[in-house]
C-alpha cells in the first residue's frame, strides 16, 4: 500500500515560512449571504482588505465561480451551512469530504483518493499539479493542449511554496490566461505539500505531526490574492491522502475536496467523466506522455471543461 500511494512527483519538505503578506490584510474566513443594489445573490466565504480596500471572496452558490468583490457594494449577513444546506455548492462541500468505501485504507484512517473523481460523462476535466519543484512548468504541454481547445479548462492545483519559486512561470501562466488561452481556475494544493521519501503515509504529507492544516489552506490563498489571482472553491490534497479530521478542516472553510478519477501516471487511462491528473511541474513527465498519446489516439473524452461543471 506504501509502495502505491508514498510517490514523489510532488516532493517537498515543510519549515519555509510563508512571505508577508503586502497589501493584503485581516484575511479570515466567513460565511455570509450577500446581496447587492441589482439583486445578485453571492456567498462570502472570506474577508480581507487589499490595499487599504475592504473585500470579500464570493461563490456563486449555483455556478462555483469566485470573484473578489468590494465590500460596500454587498449587504451580507451571516448565515450557516443548514441554511444553504440545498445550494449546489453546500451540497457539493458536503459530497467532497464523504469518501467512497474504495477510498478507505483499512485500519489505518486514511483516505486514499478521495474527494470529487469524476463529473458529467459528456467531457472530461483536466488538471494539473503545481507542487513543488527545482525543474521549471512545462510549458509545451499546455501549449499542445491549447491546440486541442481554445480556450482550454484547466484547473490548476498551486502550491505556495512552487509560486514564490516559479515567479516567471506563474506570469507565463497569466499572461496565457489573459490573452483567452486558458481558462484557469485557481485549485489550493496546500502551502509546503510536505513529503518526505520512505516516511509511512500516516505520518507524510498533511498527515505529518505539526502540520497546521488551516494555515496550510490561507496562506495559499492569500499568496493568490497577493499575486492578482483569486482562488476557487477547491482544494486538492497532496498525495491524495486525506482524513476525516483534515476533511472537516476543508469542510469547515467550505472547500470542495478534488481528488483524480485517473492520475494518468498511477492509472492510464481515463473514462468519459474523469478528473484527470497530471503533473505540469516537470517532476512527473510519463503522466504527460500518456496524457498526449490518449489524447493523439482519441481516447479522451471531449470537450474538457471547467472544473466548476464537475460537482
């Protein structure tokens, strides 16, 4: 069972702090229901200000798509997961942190690949981590996917520590997004991604002792905001190996937990409907390899999609 999940594609050690945060302040969770003048409808699920500017995060309940928003725009109240308990998003909070029985590792209280697998079979949704590494993003994958559909759905799982060591990388990336080639959505892949080679799982990445696992998911975030993007409702973890505590850690700061129905490395292949898994961070290039040879030969369900269709 080590042999099959302890794998370093993603391999980092914790201790790093993470930078200050400028022009980012009070960054803290909340969860409120919010309206403004024309009648929108949006969930707060975080609060700041940026630049002296007071600003919420918003979800759309219905479509999963975030937006930093000015707080004097919104009239928000607080409100509780029972009340919005029937939204599209509680229901998919909820459904993310319950792992199917495959997921289980008996006797040990892990979960192994769990979180969302698979979506709507009309399509297949492509991800791709960014943990952290010395090699650099490789950026001709994305470029022959661009190929294969423009704008190309990526949802993109960021460590903390590969952004403040990829600066160049992470502003090829935007530069992509904002000249329509990509179409990015921001998934939190914890701040270090700790591992350590040989350790037993119960013990490595997020299960390590000592881990702050809400930190692990702010600091992220705020680092995204920092940096001029706005994180998503989702949140991958590393290795995939999760528990019920860590779980109701990402429940708690209303995160979708996304796992992998095919990490085409480990599994390759992939059904109509799968959350596929790659690595783009250079540390996993036969992922790629299959990735490209699936989708030359046609065995890829079309069209990718955003990753907010999948719940």
């Amino acid at each position: 069972m080590a042999a099959m999940f302890a794998i370093a594609a993603c391999a980092a050690h914790a201790g790093d702090a993470p930078p200050q945060s400028r022009g980012l302040r009070t960054y803290q969770t909340v969860f409120q229901a919010c309206r403004n003048a024309a009648g929108a409808k949006m969930l707060a699920i975080r609060s700041m200000e940026i630049d002296g500017t007071a600003t919420l995060l918003t979800v759309d309940p219905a479509t999963l798509a975030t937006r930093l928003v000015q707080t004097q725009d919104w009239s928000c109240t607080d409100t509780n997961d029972d009340q919005q308990k029937e939204t599209r998003y509680l229901k998919a909070v909820r459904a993310s942190i319950i792992p199917p029985a495959k997921t289980r590792v008996p006797a040990s209280g892990l979960i192994a690949y769990g979180g969302l697998l698979r979506g709507s079979p009309a399509g297949s949704f492509v991800t791709g981590d960014l943990c952290p590494s010395r090699k650099v993003l490789d950026r001709a994958f994305l470029e022959t996917l661009q190929t294969a559909q423009s704008p190309l759905p990526i949802a993109l799982g960021i460590s903390g520590l590969w952004l403040t060591a990829h600066r160049a990388d992470f502003a090829w990336l935007r530069a992509q997004e904002r000249a329509g080639r990509l179409q990015i959505t921001w998934v939190d892949h914890s701040y270090h991604h700790p591992y350590i080679a040989g350790r037993a799982l119960a013990d490595n990445f997020l299960l390590m002792p000592g881990i702050d696992m809400r930190a692990e998911i702010l600091n992220t975030e705020k680092l995204l905001v920092i940096n001029g993007e706005t994180p998503s409702v989702f949140f991958r973890f590393p290795g995939l190996m999760s528990k019920a505590s860590l779980n109701q850690v990402t429940s708690n700061d209303h995160l979708i937990v996304l796992g992998a129905g095919a990490w085409l490395a480990r599994t390759p292949r992939a059904r109509p409907g799968d959350i596929i898994l790659v690595h783009a961070n250079g540390n996993e290039p036969v992922g790629l390899k299959i990735f490209a040879a699936l989708l030359d030969s046609g065995k890829l369900a079309r069209p990718f999609r955003p990753i907010e269709d999948a719940p």
